[in-house]
C-alpha cells in the first residue's frame, strides 16, 4: 500500500475542502476530532489489516491538513490581514524585477517586514522611482495597503493569494533604497530569469521571440491575445506554460550527456532543475514537475523503487504546505490532474493502440525498428494527450469555458517539434549573454521550427468547431454524456469493446452542434446579449443575415475573444455586418481581436471623432483584414427580403457628446423588431422618438447598460418594447442600471433581464 500517497492526497482533500468549503472558522475542532477518530480507531480495531491502516493514515492527513492550515493562515496570513486599510511606512525587500504597469507606473513584487517579525510577499504599485529597482534591494516608502484576497473595489478572487502574495500596496512619496554590495542567493534566480529572456531576444528575430522566450521561460508578455487566444483553441497552452514536458526535456538531455543511474547525473540534474524552477517563476506546475523528477531521480540512488503516485501525491503534499491557498491555483490544478490522468490511463491506452496496431512486441531486426520509430511516436503522443485531457478537459471548461477538440491532432503535430525549440531556446539564449554573434548562428535552424510551430497553431485554431464553447447548454450535456460513457465503459467488467461510447460521443456531439445552430437559428428574428462585464455585445439575426451591434466590455476574456467563441459555437466563422455605435471603449475595445478572428463583410462607423485611438485602431485592423468599411452619415436601410431589414439611423445631433453622436439600430422581421440605441442618452433619445418612423418593436436593448439619462419615458411610450434586455457588469463603478430606469420599464410593462444576473441571453422572435 502506498503509505505516503494515502497520507498527502488525504491531507490535500482537507486543504482543498477548506479553501473552497470556507471552513477557516472549523479548522481546529475539525483537526481535533479528526485527531480523536483517529485515535479510536487505533484502539477499537485490533491487529494489524489494510483497512485499519487506511482508515488511520487518512484520518491523520486529513487532520494533519485541517491543523497546518490553521496554523499557517494564522502564522503568515494573520499579519497581513492586519495591514488590511492601513497606510503605513513600509520596509521591505524587492523580489523580482519590475513591470510596467497597465496604467503607468511600475508595478514589483517584494517582501515585506511586518510587526509580527513575519515576511508578506506584497505586489507594490510605484511611480516613475521604481523603473531601476532590482532584485535584492532594500526600500522603505509610504504605502496604503489591501488584503490580495480581493480586488480593489472589494470583489473577492483568488488569483494572488494563489501565487502566495497576500498584499497590495499603492506607494506615496519619496522611494528610499538600499542596495547590497552582492545579490543575495535566493534572488539569483531572478537575475538569471532576466538574462536568459534577453538572450533569447537577442538570439531570435522578433517575430518569434515572444514564443521562445514564453517556451522557454513560461513569460507570456511578449505573446500578442490573439495567439494566445490560438494556443487555447489549439489546445496547447501548456507549450508556454512550464511544466514537467519541459523538466523532462531537460532531464533528458542531462541523462543522455552524463548517463542513466549515476550519482553525477543526480546531483546535477538536481541543481539544474531547482535553478530553472526559479528562472520560471516557481510556479505550481513547475515545482510539481521539480519534485516529481527529483524524486525518481533519487530513487534508485537510494535503492527505494520509482512509483509515480507516490512522487506526485509528496508534490501536492509540498505545495500545499508551502501555501494552502494555491489550492485555488488554476494552474497547480491543470498540472496535477494532466499527470494523475497520465498515470491512470495513459498505458492503457497505450498497450491497447499497439495491440490493435500488432507492434505489442519488440523486433529485433534493427530496419524494422527504425520503421515504426514514427508509429510509436504516434501511439505515445496520442496515449499521454488523452490521457492528460482525462482530467483536464472538466477542469478547462470549468474555468475557461472551452474545450478544444482538435487538441490531439495539434499535439501530434507540435509536440516533436516542442522539446526541440525548447532545448534550442534554453542553449541560444544561455549562450547569447556571453557570446550574441555565435548564438544568433545556432538560433537560425530553431526560428524555423518556432515559425513551423506558430503556422500549425494559427492552422489547427482556425476552423469554428476546433474549440466548443460551454456557453452552449448543449455543449455541456454533451460532456457530461461524454463522462458519463467513460465510466459506464469502465465499471463495465469483462472485455468490451471501445467502439460503441466512441460513436455514441461522435453521435451525440454533432446533435449538441445542430441543436445549438437550431436554437440560435428558431424564429425570423434572433438577439443575443453577450455577457462582456461593463459593456456591450448584442449579435442580431435577422432571417440568415448575422449583424453585431458593438464589441466592448471589461470582462476577464476579450470581449472580441467573446464573440467569436459564440459565433463559432454555432458553425460559422464569420458575420455580415459589424456595427459600431460610438467609439468608447466598453462598446468597441474588442473589435481589434474580433476582427482577426472572424470573417466581416461589412463595418458600419459614425463618421465622427477624427482623431479618437480606437477609431484609428479599428481602420488599422479594418485595412490589414481587408474589410469594407462604410461611415453612416445618413439614415441607411439595408432590405434583407420583403419582410426582414435592418435600419441603421445616422447620429440624432450635430455636437454633443460621443454617446449622442452614435449610431442606433432597428432590426425588423415582419411585425418583430429589435431597438438598439448604443449609449444614447435624453435630447438623442427625444430627437430619436420625435423624428423617426420608429415601430412598436418586442425588444429594446436598454441604452447607456440602464443609466437614469437614458430610456426616456418618450422613447418607452413610442417603441412600446415587451422585453428589456440590459447589457451590464456586476458590482460596476457605476452604479448601473439605475433604479429609475427599472421602474420606468416595469411602468412600461416590459420583462427585464440582465447580463450581470442572468449571464448571455438569447432571444427568438416571430413574425
């Protein structure tokens, strides 16, 4: 029996548990009972069974990871929790090198002192006094601080106290720093992060640098959104996400220089991968991978036999200890489950390929086995993705809300081709700090691969189905159908054959299609409000022609990224006609990425604010895709058949402000039609209502995401709409919608939904 797996997988469920149970308040009588089981049943059950020993090491792990987390959130979380609101004189040491921020300034990672004599790893927010710190200095500033379990408008998340950093500061005044004659050691990691990043700069031209250096390093900021938007539906985001593909890669490579089982192979693939764990950033993915290695690595020095579960079950055990909240870590979950799904099924699915391939036994002949060299390549790559997606793909959807389907096929295309351009970035980039000339030479056969590699990714993500998007009701039946046919497979004894839950997932996934194109396609006229956070995305459907209104927000996801998931889940991979009804950013910020993802026949502009970036942004990427772009300076009707058109009315005024000078949409399928004002606000809407041959339509999309200077009793009294659908962001700065405007509806007698309760919804209408 695996003693220490049992004990850590026990250990993590109670760590697990509490972080996404909130148990925090339970911890220590949860730990004491757990302890007091644990002690009956060492003396109720008597003799030595596997069933005792089970029960016990599961008692103490779970009680184990109950008492730690207690500990630990008391010990290192307490003291920043103290800090929460309070601006204080802050002393502490810098971490990392600094980035610029979003909206200017630096922004760095250090280690603050606290009162409790206790560290705080803390992201600092600093002027123009923080662009030359370094790892290893010393500084002392004024600083407003806020616990990292939220955001600064008070929203919870995750995402920093994951990644260990229980503090934000905003930093005022004068920046005092100190610097050490000598780095210290444990920050020479990050020096040799920053040369080696600058050596693959160096090394490789610039259209493929960001690629390498994210392969290599796992640092994404030169990666543009729309590749890395490919790389996700390609399915192969963990290319430029360090992991154990990489640590294996280079373990490889040191056992291939220096030999299997020696004691020298050991000892520096041990000071190797703790080195690079550092040069990635020590995240939960590498550090799982590091443990892992080392720990086969040691095993047979120390004559203990190599069991994977048991490697990764001390990982989980060793992260979890180091931080409790990396639980949350989206990316220590991807890791572990990709590995756990390996270990589970990978060899099955391996054995049983070369079985119905007949390559189950080993030639001798030495032609014979270079000529199923590509075959076996084949049958492992296949094996360890799907096994990896085991897991994953659940985890995926959870999270990111998509599922590639194309993700076997692009590791089969890629994945021979990535451990090669990783051991060329690692070896031209380490050579460039010293020598640029010579590593440029050794870079030029890797820039080939790496612009072989971006080519098949940019391919295999371009068809509409290479990705689903669990938007889709139907897309989320099918998986769960999915799972459940692997299971039902599983637990289904005696020989059977793979064969029938294939085709019944085949089956059922083009019906979740159909049925998906069908319910967007019912009825002559179709909305849909995109949830984009604080902004708007409405796509219309009038008969078969697909109009978007707008393409901005401030969700998470691009907004672009948004709608092109939608658009494809429904098969198609473009649309006929973009509108845009003014140029603020919550409205047409995603038009950028939209526009390179997706196929427009036709961009229709005000033809106001000359000079506006997002305007001159959108041209931009509206000339290099060569869209027809069309300024509306005159009320437009475009007649789609006798019954369906789609009016887009020209701005009401002359001057005023960017909401007032925009354009409005009124898309009409017999009596069923569908108002669209953009941020259009009173006089607009007055103007609108008084001079417009505006019909009573059954939908409104509510102007300004439901601001009380818009949806004018006047404008309600004329359209007369039975539904009110507003596109909003929760908790927004806003305060939208206002209370005003949703009495005026309910007065109006119009059903109201909203993004920010209800998510996207989807409207079909009659003629």
């Amino acid at each position: 029996m695996r003693i220490l797996a049992t004990f850590a997988f026990s250990f993590a469920a109670a760590v697990f548990l509490t972080i996404y149970g909130g148990l925090d308040a339970f911890l220590l009588p949860l730990g004491g009972a757990l302890v007091l089981a644990a002690v009956i049943v060492r003396l109720a059950v008597r003799g030595r069974s596997r069933g005792r020993t089970r029960a016990l090491l599961m008692l103490t792990g779970l009680a184990a990871g109950f008492l730690w987390t207690a500990l630990y959130l008391a010990a290192f979380f307490q003291p920043a929790r103290e800090l929460d609101g309070r601006t204080v004189r802050m002393a502490a040491t810098v971490a990392d090198w600094p980035q610029t921020g979003t909206y200017g300034g630096y922004v760095v990672v250090v280690r603050a002192d606290t009162e409790r004599r206790v560290k705080v790893s803390a992201i600092l927010y600093i002027d123009e006094q923080g662009a030359d710190l370094r790892p290893g200095d010393r500084i002392e500033t004024i600083v407003h601080c806020t616990l990292g379990d939220r955001t600064f408008s008070g929203e919870r998340i995750s995402y920093y106290t994951a990644k260990g950093i229980f503090l934000r500061g905003q930093a005022y005044g004068r920046l005092e720093r100190e610097r050490p004659e000598r780095v210290p050691p444990q920050y020479w990691a990050a020096w040799a992060s920053r040369a080696l990043k600058e050596g693959i700069d160096a090394a490789f031209p610039e259209d493929v640098s960001g690629f390498v250096r994210a392969l290599v390093t796992g640092n994404r900021d030169n990666l543009t959104d729309e590749f890395t938007t490919s790389l996700e539906r390609a399915g192969l985001s963990h290319t430029v996400a360090v992991s154990g593909m990489h640590l294996a890669f280079l373990a490889s490579l040191l056992t291939a220089l220096l030999g299997r089982g020696k004691r020298t192979t050991a000892v520096f693939t041990i000071l190797w991968v703790g080195l690079f764990c550092g040069i990635a950033g020590n995240t939960p993915s590498v550090l799982r991978a590091a443990v892992m290695i080392l720990m086969l690595q040691l095993a047979p020095l120390l004559d203990r036999e190599r069991d994977g579960p048991t490697a990764l079950a001390l990982a989980l055990l060793l992260l979890l200890g180091a931080n409790p909240f990396s639980a949350a870590h989206i990316g220590l979950q991807l890791s572990f489950a990709a590995v756990a799904g390996i270990l589970l099924v990978s060899d099955r699915i391996q054995d049983w390929l070369l079985v119905r391939f007949h390559m189950e036994k080993r030639p001798k002949n030495l032609g014979e086995r270079l000529a199923r060299t590509a075959p076996c390549f084949v049958i492992s790559t296949v094996s360890a993705t799907l096994g990896a997606s085991v897991l994953t793909v659940p985890l995926v959807a959870l999270h990111f809300r998509i599922v590639s389907l194309i993700a076997p096929l692009s590791n089969l295309l890629t994945l021979w081709a990535i451990g090669f351009l990783f051991l060329g970035g690692l070896g031209a980039g380490t050579l460039a700090v010293a020598l640029p000339g010579p590593a440029a030479v050794l870079a030029v056969p890797f820039t080939w691969l790496a612009r072989y590699l971006q080519w098949v990714v940019e391919l295999v993500s371009r068809p509409a189905l290479a990705a689903l998007s669990m938007q889709s009701v139907c897309y989320c039946a099918w998986l769960v159908l999915v799972y459940g046919l692997l299971l039902a497979s599983v637990r289904t004894r005696g020989k059977r054959s793979l064969w029938p839950p294939l085709l019944s997932g085949a089956v059922c996934l083009a019906l979740a299609v159909g049925l998906t194109r069908a319910a967007f396609n019912l009825g002559d006229l179709g909305v849909a409000v995109l949830d984009v956070g604080q902004g708007q995305c409405v796509l219309v459907r009038t008969g078969r022609f697909f109009t978007l209104v707008d393409c901005g927000g401030d969700s998470q996801d691009d907004p672009g990224d948004k709608v092109a998931d939608y658009v494809q889940s429904l098969g198609r991979s473009s649309i006929d006609l973009l509108v845009v009804s003014h140029y603020h950013a919550d409205h047409a910020n995603g038009i950028p990425q939209l526009l390179r993802r997706l196929e427009v026949g036709k961009l229709a502009l005000p033809d106001v604010e000359e000079d506006d970036p997002l305007r001159e942004a959108i041209l931009t990427c509206a000339g290099e895709r060569g869209v027809e772009v069309v300024f509306i300076r005159e009320d437009t009707c475009i007649d789609l058949s006798e019954e369906d058109k789609l009016t887009i009315f020209a701005p009401m005024a002359q001057a005023g402000t960017a909401n007032e000078l925009g354009l409005t949409v009124l898309a009409s399928a017999g009596e069923a039609g569908a108002l669209i004002t953009g941020d259009m606000e009173r006089e607009g809407e007055l103007c609108l209502a008084g001079k417009k041959e505006l019909p009573a339509v059954g939908l409104l999309v509510v102007g300004h995401h439901g601001s009380d200077t818009s949806t004018t009793q006047e404008l309600l009294d004329r359209v007369k709409p039975r539904l009110a659908l507003i596109s909003v962001g929760q908790n927004n700065k806003y305060g939208h919608p206002a209370q005003s405007t949703l009495e005026r509806l309910d007065r109006a007698g119009a059903d109201i939904y909203r993004t920010d309760l209800y998510g996207t919804i989807e409207v079909q209408m009659k003629k």
